[in-house]
C-alpha cells in the first residue's frame, strides 16, 4: 500500500459520533500507553504529526479517526495501563474501547505490544476478548529498535511463555528507522484485496 494522503477526520467516544463507515474495512491500533502507537500510526502513514505523540503515557483519550488515500479509516483507541489517571477515567476510557471493538464496524485491529515486555494481563485480555468476539486480529511488537537480535529472540521465548503465536504470523517494527513498515502495508493491502485471512 502506497501512502499519499492521510488526514485526522474526528475524534469520538460513542457509536453515533464515529464516521459514516466505508465500504472498506477499517484498521483500528491498540496497546498499552506507552508502547508506541502514535509513532506507529506516524511511520506507516509517513506523516510525522498526524498522531499527536507523548513523553506522557495515556495521551489518547478518544477514539481518533484517520481517512488514508481517501479509502481506509486507521482508528487510533485509548491506551490502556500506565497512564497515571483516576480509576474513573480509566473506566471511562475502557468502555470508549469496548464500545468500538464490538461495534459492528468491519475492522481489523493491530495489538501492539513492546518487545521488551512480556505481556500484561490487560494485553492478555485484550487477545482473549478478541478472539472470544471473533473480531480479526494481528500482533505487531514494537521498539525493535531497542533491542539486539539476541535479545530478539529471548525476548519472543519469554513472550511465547504468555502467547502463542508463529513469527510469520506477527509483525515487528521500529518507528525510529521505520523498519517493518512496509510488511505493515503490504498486509493492509493485501488484507483490503481479500488476498489474506
């Protein structure tokens, strides 16, 4: 997929507020607070500040909608974790997420997770609600930058002690160098061609 318009369209909280849907599916981002995802959303759409990104964890508030090409929605949802907030507010910001994920807005969402960390229990059931809704999905591990490939691949052994899943199944990416993006793309592509499960 070759990149050449991506525009911030809304922001929203409830199911009436969100775009009217495409004829395409959509791709939604989600992860902890501080695992990367505006930067993500930045690399693979080649716009440095489309994504607003933060030192601070749990910046994203809302769901925010992305129009790419003029064809695709890229939804940027709540980070869930570290963000230093009132347990109301996380609550909040929880059932922002779940509203979207079991809305029944065609979509694939990309869990990302950090490759430094083995997986929260909040990553966990992320993965398992998922699955239990039958909603696609794919993992991308973030921050390859930050680490060896030695530490690679003890990192993924220390992983697959929570997860299982096949290297050729997952996704890895660095947004410092952009490494990954491309394989990012071309599976969108691929996924909106019907050319992968």
């Amino acid at each position: 997929m070759n990149i050449k318009q991506a525009d911030f369209v809304k922001s929203a909280v409830f199911e009436r507020d969100y775009p009217e849907e495409l004829s395409n599916y959509e791709f939604a981002f989600v992860g902890r607070s501080n695992v990367g995802k505006s930067s993500l959303i930045n690399s693979i759409t080649g716009r440095n500040k489309l994504a607003k990104t933060s030192k601070t964890p749990g910046r994203t508030q809302l769901i925010n909608y992305f129009l790419v090409n003029k064809e695709v929605f890229f939804v940027d949802l709540p980070g869930y974790g570290f963000a230093k907030v009132p347990k109301e507010m996380k609550k909040e910001w929880g059932q922002t997420m779940e509203r979207y994920l079991a809305s029944p807005r065609k979509k694939l969402v990309f869990v990302l997770l950090d490759i430094r960390r083995i997986p929260s229990g909040e990553d966990l059931d992320m993965l398992r609600w998922l699955d239990h809704y039958g909603t696609p999905f794919k993992i991308i591990f973030t921050k390859m930058d930050k680490v060896s490939n030695n530490d690679k691949f003890k990192a993924l052994k220390d992983i697959r002690t929570k997860i299982d899943f096949h290297n050729e199944d997952v996704f890895f990416h660095s947004s410092l160098n952009n490494n990954g993006k491309q394989q990012i793309l071309d599976f969108i592509e691929q996924y909106l061609n019907g050319e992968t499960e």
